[in-house]
C-alpha cells in the first residue's frame, strides 16, 4: 500500500477545504502542515492533527506529495522547496506569480522527474470533457470563434471576503479578472488549442487595490478569434461558452451545454453540467499518485503558458 499523507505549505488559499474535502474522501490525509502565518499554521495543524513542518526539511517527513495553497507570490518559493525534496506537487492557480517563475517551476519538475499539477478543474468537468473529445474528433470543423465567460457575485455578495491577501498586489501578483480567467485561458487552450496573442481590457468597480472584472481578446495559433470574460463582480455564479465552427456549434448556457450543427437553431444534443467544485482540482494528482490514469492532469508547461497569456494581456500587477 502506498503511503497517502501530504505536506500542506501555506493555508491561505480559499479552496483549501474544498481539497481537503477530497483529500480526505480519497483516504489521503495532511499529516504536516507550514505557513507562514504561524497561527494559521496552529489552526491547521489542529483542525487536521498534524504536525508543524520545516520547509527546510520536507524531505524528512516521509510524505508522499505536497499541497501548496499559499498567497501566490510564496508558489514559487514553496513549489520548489517541495520538488527539491522529493516531492510530487500539487498547487492552486495560478502556478506562479509570473511567467518566469512559474516556468522555473515546470523546468525543475520536468528535470526531476516529478509531477507538477496546477488546479485547472474544469479539465475534470464530464460536459467539458466531452466537449473536449467532441473537438478532437473534428465534430464542429475548423473552428471560427469562440466565446468563455466565468464569474462570479464575490466582490458584491457576503460569501468571498476580499479584505485579504487577494486584494493586496504585493501577495496576489493578479487581480480579479486574473483569478477567474486562468480557468478560462486554461480550459481554451486545452479545448481549442495553443494561443498565438492575447491583450485585454480590466476595470474596478469595488475599489480594491486591484482590478475585479474584466475582458480580453485573444487569437489561437488555428487562426480561430476568442474572447475571454472573468471578474468578481456578475450578478451570480456564471460559466458560458459560446463556440461557432465551420459545420456546428456549441454553446454552455444555466448547466447545459446544447451542441448542433451548422443551419440548425436547435440542439441536437443536451448534456447537463455538474456542479462545479474547484475541488476536483486535486482528483487528477492524487489519481496520479495512486498509479491510475489521470488524463485530466495539467501539463506544467500549459499552465506555465497561462501565466505567460496574462502577462501579454497586461494583467500581471507591478511588484
């Protein structure tokens, strides 16, 4: 049997309980625990009986992989401490907070040897899958447009609380537009395929220190135009696609997602959206650490590439 305990460095990221959740579903647990807000650090390490760990010495702690959930500027340091050690690393979006550190982290990985996943979960989602596999299969021919949107209420609503670390450039490296729209970029590139160029436009309606919502214009290496559209600041929880090619189309509208052909307003397929869970994220690196397939597993590269999308969009805040 395969050891199943994990290093948690940093605990600040807000879809920490949704991983632990699955971690915990999947009979892994967190056995160490480091932040560096070392109280933070005692909550966790009593929530999950665990120990206080060294980030000096991740490699004497017997773990199997580490979970890094840190304020972005710290992936960098935190990613590499783990690879060093040894250990198979899972982290939240966005990799790193720039583009030459988030290669970094993909140049290390792939040199050891070691597993570097990114938590993309709408590569875990079965309606995006089979959308996925709809279009390696050439279903809708070339492909014209397309059109993503994710966002949320956040910034308005009482459920995200904002007076954090997310909206202090200095730790964040992005702002809201960017927190949301690495999932986009992500799941565009994975559906359509590599983007050639990409700028964008970001407004602020809250206030913050950093930008809340957004939109940018984007053009695929297949000559296919996209638009991507993110922020905090929708009037609810919204994921929509609209995808035109030359002999059908798709389009994600309130859970479903409709696809038809060409000359056809109506669908010929209907296929229902599961509830979207950020914490799918880590099912893909734990199948991985089990020996199973992982086929929705995020190559470090595709997710270095996010990182260097935002930074073409102009999105990346000064340091």
């Amino acid at each position: 049997m395969i050891d199943q305990t994990l290093v948690l460095l940093g605990g600040a990221h807000v879809h920490l309980p949704d991983h632990l959740e699955h971690i915990k579903k999947r009979g892994w647990r967190i056995s160490h625990v480091f932040d560096r807000d070392t109280e933070r650090r005692d909550e966790l390490c009593k929530s999950l009986e665990a120990e206080p760990a060294d980030p000096e010495k991740l490699a004497d702690l017997g773990c199997r992989g580490a979970v890094v959930c840190s304020e972005t500027v710290f992936h960098e340091e935190d990613i590499l401490n783990a690879l060093e050690a040894g250990l198979h690393v899972f982290t939240e979006k966005p990799l790193a907070g720039s583009a030459q550190a988030a290669e970094r982290c993909a140049r290390k990985a792939e040199g050891l040897g070691l597993t570097l996943h990114t938590g993309y979960f709408f590569r875990t989602n079965d309606a995006l899958r089979h959308l996925h596999a709809m279009l390696r299969a050439d279903a809708f021919g070339a492909i014209v447009d397309v059109r993503m949107r994710f966002s949320h209420d956040g910034g308005y609503a009482d459920w995200l609380d904002l007076d954090c670390w997310m909206t202090d450039p200095a730790l964040a490296c992005y702002g809201g537009f960017a927190d949301e729209a690495v999932h986009v970029i992500d799941a565009l590139q994975w559906l359509i395929g590599p983007i050639r160029s990409a700028h964008a436009v970001t407004g602020n309606a809250l206030g913050w220190q950093v930008d809340d919502h957004g939109a940018g214009l984007i053009k695929f290496e297949n000559g296919a135009t996209g638009v991507v559209e993110a922020g905090w600041t929708d009037s609810e929880m919204r994921l929509e696609i609209d995808l035109t090619g030359e002999t059908g189309w798709a389009r994600l509208r309130a859970g479903k997602l409709e696809i038809g052909r060409r000359g056809t307003e109506a669908p010929e397929d209907v296929i229902p959206l599961s509830p979207l869970d950020a914490g799918e994220g880590i099912e893909p690196f734990l199948d991985r650490l089990e020996g199973a397939d992982a086929p929705a597993l995020v190559p470090p590269f595709d997710a270095v590439r996010v990182n260097q999308v935002l930074e073409e969009m102009g999105v990346r805040l000064q340091q």
